[in-house]
C-alpha cells in the first residue's frame, strides 16, 4: 500500500510541476516563444538537472546556460544533501526531538503531549492562556493551529484530540514585525553551512510573513519572503511570493519591506551560529528564529529546506558557492 502511496505523490508532484511551469510560461509568452520555452524547459531537465516548475520560478527562460549552471536544481540538491547531512535526521523532523536537543535556544515553554498528562496540559494551558498545537512530523507550516484558552472549553476533548502534538508557550513577536501582519508569527530564516573544517557560514536570510488570517508565514501556504543582508539585518529586497509577484509593502498592512531592520539581528546570527555546531554532520540547515521585544528564540530547523526557494527570493544561485565548502 505504501508503495502505491509514494507512486500516486510522485506523480502528484510531475504534474504540479508541469502545471506551475505551464500555467507561468502562458502568462508570459505566446505561439513560437511558448513553443521556444517548452524545448528549452526540457533541455533544462536534462543538462541541469532541474523540474519544470524550478525552470520558471528560477527565471531560467531568462538566464543564460552559464548562469543557469550557477543555481541548485532538484537533482543537484538531492546529490548535495546526501553528502553533507549524514547525521540523525529525525532531530529535523520530529519537532519533539527538536526541541528536546535544542532546548538551550528554545527560550519558551513547552509539552510533549504523547508524554504529558492531562493535569500537565491542563496547568499548561491555563498558565499561557495562548498556545500552539503543533503536529510533531508536519512540515510546511501543515498541522499547526492556535489555541486560546476559554474556561468554558472541553480541555479533556482538546487534550484527547491532540496527543501526537506539541503544546508550545505563544511567541509574542517584536512589535515592528506583528506590524507587517499580526495574524501570522513573522519570522526570519537564516541559512547555515559548515564547511570543510567546521566553520560555521551563514550564508543567506530572508523574512517571511504571512499574506492571509493563516497563523503560518509559510510561502507554501500564500506567504511571501523578502532577502535580508546577513551582515546588517536589512531587507534588501521587495517581497515575492510563489507566484512571482512581487510586494514593495505588505498588501495588508502597507509597511514597507525595502529598508527593514530586523531587530536583535546579530543575536539571531549568534543563536543560529551556536545551534549550527552542535549538529556538525548536518551541514546544512535552514533556521526558523522568532524575535520578541526581548530578544530571539529557535523555532524550529529545517535539514531539507527548499533550496529552489532560497534561490528564488535571494535572486541568485548558491551553486557554486556552498560546493566550494565541501
């Protein structure tokens, strides 16, 4: 049964992508120069190795062969992580055995309620009055929710109804990054990688904040991202989201992205920094960090983080660059 599983997601997948691909080609191009991008699409998927939806989310329809070879693709990233996380993915994938190897950066509290009574969910709740309920191996900002406590509320049923989950104290986040949009918890991603001789790089960031009444920020999920400058902390960039479609302010809030100034900026480089060593064999990472009024806490890391997106936002290839710290 599994194996038809795998079989109909991936299939899943071949198509979405060709559909993404297909449907941004059409928005942009007609008769011969559709026809062009389509021959030249499918040159991409043999000579570099990429899908149809990274040929137009990456711009390649616009970019030379050379600069092509410059970008990540679907099958050099594949390659690129087999080589460089060799250790215990689990710690990336089950948020409990994350939060229990990461403790020190968590700054917050939190459940595992597979482990927790309910005298302890209850006491929890009603200690925090605001949590999150996070599914313990969903990624992409899927099976997590906010829960706000009412005395009047089943606890048993919510406690009943949760116990694959976690229950984690609500981050408050900065004031100036609620103020993009303070229905979802805006946070900045910081990319590490360790090189050769255990050097901690990290080499690209960018913010991330949700478009919608949706609690998450993930681009998956209608959000968008704008480029920091890891040396300053300063957006540098509008904000895109996966359909291309760039946003110089916020389209809820209208605050500007251009010119923004993450706060406790180089105590999230240094907190991102830290973590990196303690999982050397798992080079690269994608580090999801809240910034409160009081400082910065690790959310959650991400040892497969989406290198087509980091690309797409940054504007530019990581190829060549993270190759040469192997």
């Amino acid at each position: 049964m599994s194996d038809i599983f795998r079989e109909a997601t991936l299939k899943g997948l071949f198509q979405s992508s060709f559909e993404f691909f297909r449907e941004q080609m059409k928005a942009q191009y007609t008769g011969w120069g559709c026809f062009t991008n389509w021959v030249s699409m499918l040159w991409c998927v043999a000579r570099h190795g990429s899908s149809p939806a990274e040929y137009a989310q990456l711009n390649f329809d616009k970019k030379s062969d050379r600069e092509r070879a410059r970008y990540f693709t679907m099958l050099r990233f594949e390659r690129f992580i087999q080589k460089v996380n060799t250790g215990d993915k689990q710690l990336f994938i089950n948020k409990a055995a994350f939060n229990r190897r990461f403790a020190p950066y968590l700054n917050r509290d939190w459940l595992d309620l597979s482990q927790a009574s309910f005298d302890e969910f209850e006491a929890f709740v009603k200690a925090h009055g605001h949590v999150m309920l996070k599914a313990t191996s969903l990624s992409c900002g899927k099976g997590i929710s906010r829960y706000d406590y009412d005395p009047a509320d089943d606890l048993r049923a919510l406690y009943d109804g949760s116990r694959d989950m976690l229950a984690e104290e609500m981050v408050l986040q900065h004031s100036s990054l609620a103020a993009f949009n303070p229905a979802s918890t805006n946070v900045p991603r910081l990319n590490t990688m360790v090189d050769g001789k255990g050097n901690v790089h990290v080499f690209s960031a960018f913010l991330r904040t949700g478009a919608g009444n949706a609690v998450v920020d993930n681009m998956g999920a209608g959000g968008m991202a704008a480029h920091i400058d890891v040396d300053t902390g300063v957006v540098t960039t509008p904000a895109i989201d996966m359909n291309r479609r760039e946003y110089v302010v916020h389209p809820l809030s209208g605050v500007p992205f251009p010119g923004y100034h993450v706060p406790h900026w180089e105590e999230a480089v240094s907190l991102v920094t830290a973590a990196a060593k303690e999982v050397p064999d798992m080079r690269y990472i994608g580090w999801d960090v809240a910034v409160t009024d009081k400082g910065v806490c690790l959310i959650e890391g991400n040892d497969r983080a989406d290198i087509c997106v980091r690309q797409f936002v940054d504007r530019r290839g990581w190829y060549k660059e993270l190759t040469r710290l192997l």
